[in-house]
C-alpha cells in the first residue's frame, strides 16, 4: 500500500491525522455516553481509524512498517479505561483491515517488511507470518470484543457497517483485493459452518 503513498507526503499526514481524528472522536463518544448506539458509532469511528492507524510510524522514530504500530499493541490503549473497550473492538477490526492488505504487498522486501526496535527487519517470511498471524488475531479480537461490547442485534449492524467501511477500505488500498478474497473465503466458511449447525 506504500507505492501510491509515497507518490504524496503530503497526502500520508492528512491521512494519519485523519485517523487520529476518527480515535479522538470515538473515545469522546465511548467515554460520554453509555447509551448502546453511541457506543456502535464509536465502534465504527475507531474502526475508521485503525485502517490507517498502523501507518502511523511514517510520522514517528520507529522507521516504515514498525512491529509496533503493525501489531495489536495499540489496542492497549483500551487498557486505560475499560468505557472505551467499544473504540478497542473498533480499533481491533479496523488494525485487522490495515494489516491483511499490508500482507500483500508487490514485493515482501525494503519499505514493505516489518521493523522491530533492536532487531531490524524480520525479512520476507518473517514479515509474512507477522502481519498475516496479527491480521488474523486483531480480527478475531474485535469480532469477540464487538459482541461482548454491543445487544447482539446492534453488534450485527455495526458489523455490516465495518463491512461496508472495510470493503471500501480494501478496494482502494494496494494489497487490499487479495485481503478482500481472503476475508471473503474466511466469511463464506463461517457462514456454512453456521448454516449446517443450524440445519443440523
Ligand atoms: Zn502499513
């Protein structure tokens, strides 16, 4: 997703404050009001911000695809006040969304591999089994934490709607069409597996 980034910094920053924005407004909104469907916008706020999140590092001394920011660190954040875990499940999906198109990248070297402080680039497979092993637990902790946060019916919308943002999200980030196929595969199974439970 870096290519078409780097053709304009400038467009990076307004991007990346962007997504500090969308943070901002959903912890303000989680922390106000326990009111379930403010909570549910919250959800899809920080859901719009973790999609960019991760990139973060481009603005910090960490150096570009930072195992950091490219982690499920930055849900910790939630750990400072347990009436933001709805901007935590959010986070989670939206990181989720960053990290399985940043797993298909054009080539798997330079720019594109990630970054430990003190360690350096982890390499091709290194960096492959990272974002694709963190993609995954970042979408199944906010799939978890989205039901546990939401009534079950109002979790089911916000999904649709992280769905909608998601697939938008993908359609236009480099690497996003083949995250968009692999969530596609991982949602058809989940779906069948539910349908012959219920059949059966
Ligand atoms: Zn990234």
């Amino acid at each position: 997703m870096l290519g078409r980034r780097l053709a304009g910094r400038k467009g990076i920053r307004v991007g990346l404050l962007g997504s500090l924005v969308w943070l901002v407004v959903a912890i303000l909104l989680a922390d106000r009001s326990p009111r379930p469907a403010v909570q549910a916008v919250a959800v899809v706020c920080a859901g719009l911000s973790g999609t960019t999140l991760p990139d973060l590092d481009l603005l910090l001394p960490l150096g570009h695809r930072s195992g950091l920011t490219h982690s499920l660190l930055p849900l910790a954040l939630a750990l400072f006040a347990t009436r933001w875990r709805p901007v935590m499940a959010g986070l989670a999906i939206g990181i989720g969304l960053h990290l399985a198109a940043d797993t298909f990248p054009n080539a798997m070297r330079g720019f594109a591999t990630v970054k430990l402080p003190g360690v350096g680039s982890l390499g091709a497979t290194g960096s492959y089994a990272w974002l694709g092993m963190q993609a995954l637990a970042a979408t199944l902790a906010g799939a978890v934490l989205l039901a546990a946060a939401l009534p079950i019916r109002l979790a089911l919308v916000t999904a649709a709607a992280l769905a909608m943002v998601g697939i938008a999200y993908l359609f236009a980030t480099d690497g996003g069409w083949p995250a968009l196929a692999v969530y596609g595969a991982f949602g058809w199974l989940a779906i069948r597996r539910r349908t012959v439970r219920v059949a059966s």
